[in-house]
C-alpha cells in the first residue's frame, strides 16, 4: 500500500484531503480506513475531450475511494448510497469543486476475507492504492494467491452470461417498442443498460457494485475504460433528460403513473445503448484476450 499519491496526480493532493475530512465528519469512529484506488493512484487518470456532431464534450475521471469500515452495517448498498450522496451533499454545502467520487464501502472483516481469498479487485487496490487515512486500529490481510488462468476463466465466463443478458434485454426492448408499451420499453432498455455496464466492471475486476444506479455503473465502467464516457453524453437539456429518463426507469416506469416517455426519446436513448452494446463487446474482448 502505497502512503503518497504519483507526481501525475499530486495536483489533487488538496481536493482529496478535503473528500477524506468530510468522510471521516462523516463516518466517525467507525471508519477504519480510505484508500484511494484507480486511475489516480495510479497516475493514469483522463481529463480529455471529443468530437460528436460537431459539438465538443469534455470529460474527467472520478475518484475511486475504498472507505473500510469497522460494522458491517455501514457496509450495505443502503450504506454505500446513503454516504456517497452525504458526501456529495456535504462538499458542495462547503463550496468544494471536486471530481466525482465514487465510493465503495466494505467492513474490515470482509474486505480481509477477499483479501485472503484472492479477490483480485481487493488484491490490486492493495498494491496499487494509496492510503488516505488510517485509523491504526486495522491491518489488511495478505494477498492470497492470484491465478492468472482462473482470472481470465473468471472475465470470460463473467462477460459472456451479462453480455449476453444484455442483449435479451435489448430484444425485449425491441418487442415493447413495437407493442407499443413505451413504459415497459424504458424499463427493459434501463436493464439493458445496466447489465453491459455490469459486464464491464466485472470483466475488468470480478466487482459487482451494489447499485442499480446506471449513473453511478456508467462513472464505474468509465473509470476503467475512457471509451464510455462518450456513450451517454450530458452536455445539454435535452441529453440530461433522456437519461434521467432511462435512470428513472428502474422503478417509475414500472410504479408510477406519471411517468411518460416518447418514442423520440426512446430512440435516441436506444442509439446510445447500442453504441454501449458495441463497446462493450469490443473493449471486453480485448480485455480478456490480453489477460493471456
């Protein structure tokens, strides 16, 4: 574990302090430790923009944070949720101009547990994060054994059943569309979208976030590769719409009645899934081709 960040990101040195003082106000006592992870720990982090239709979008990689906790039950996807918001909520009452964080929560006991097994999303946090706070009260547990074979079975077999739940998704879309259940359609699209994202992030490092949240999978998927931050961009009203609408599907399109979207909408919103199926594909094969 590594106590200082790399010369190529030490620029954020002041704005990942001030994440850390928030999150231990926060936390309190039962925090054990923050580790910072990722693009920034390791010096690799994007601020870069592109090209499409002739307008120009920018993007910038979030901070991946590791907040290690002593109860397992602030350790649950309510708990994870519940403190990423109030982190959000708390930077911005105290006018901090931050990245996006994106903050997973574990307790101690399980997180030394992976360790031990050899969980090589924990084992690679170990060896490349770069520890923010530590209470002193913990130490991490050894690596186990990494096999470089059953990780890349892992990838593939990980990448295949969610690729290919992905794409039942989007074909039911399809058959909703043409109903036309625009409601339903939404909902399926929603699940599409959140099942190429889960391919992702578990074919990069066997971690499945504890989030149906597309926003919070499409900032995870964009961390590890920089390629999806152009599949859903948000530069105008009209783009912050259509994916506040696909957001929102998860549940309001299935409970509540004032809920509505157009096929305009779900076109587009269709187009963009079908550019995150693309992607998906090519990058998670690549991926797990370069594993061997």
């Amino acid at each position: 574990m590594k106590t200082s960040l790399p010369q190529q990101s030490e620029h954020v040195t002041e704005q990942l302090a001030a994440i850390t003082g928030v999150i231990q106000e926060l936390v309190g006592g039962d925090l054990a430790m923050v580790i910072l992870f990722g693009s920034y720990a390791r010096g690799d982090w994007v601020d870069d923009r592109y090209v499409e239709d002739d307008v120009v979008y920018s993007y910038q990689s979030d901070f991946d944070l590791l907040v290690v906790t002593e109860d397992r039950a602030n350790a649950t996807v309510d708990g994870e949720f519940r403190l990423s918001d109030a982190i959000g909520r708390r930077l911005r009452q105290l006018g901090l101009d931050t990245p996006s964080s994106t903050i997973i929560v574990e307790d101690i006991e399980n997180l030394n547990k992976d360790l031990r097994r050899g969980s090589y999303f924990y084992t690679d946090i170990k060896k490349e994060g770069v520890l923010l706070f530590d209470s002193g009260r913990h130490t991490l547990a050894e690596a186990g054994p990494v096999d470089p074979v059953e990780i890349q079975k892992h990838a593939r077999d990980d990448f295949e059943h969610w690729y290919e739940s992905a794409c039942g998704f989007y074909t039911a879309y399809e058959a909703m569309l043409a109903i036309p259940h625009h409601n339903n359609a939404a909902f399926q699209l929603h699940q599409a979208t959140e099942r190429f994202f889960n391919a992702v992030v578990l074919t990069f490092s066997r971690y499945k976030p504890k989030t149906h949240d597309i926003e919070r999978l499409d900032r995870r998927a964009s961390n590890l590769c920089a390629d999806f931050f152009t599949v859903f961009p948000r530069a105008n009203e009209w783009q912050k719409r259509c994916f506040d609408l696909l957001k929102k599907a998860y549940i309001d399109a299935r409970y509540k009645r004032d809920y509505a979207i157009t096929k305009e909408e779900l076109d587009y919103l269709a187009a963009r899934v079908q550019k995150l199926q693309e992607l998906t594909r090519r990058i998670c094969e690549q991926r797990i081709a370069d594993m061997a």
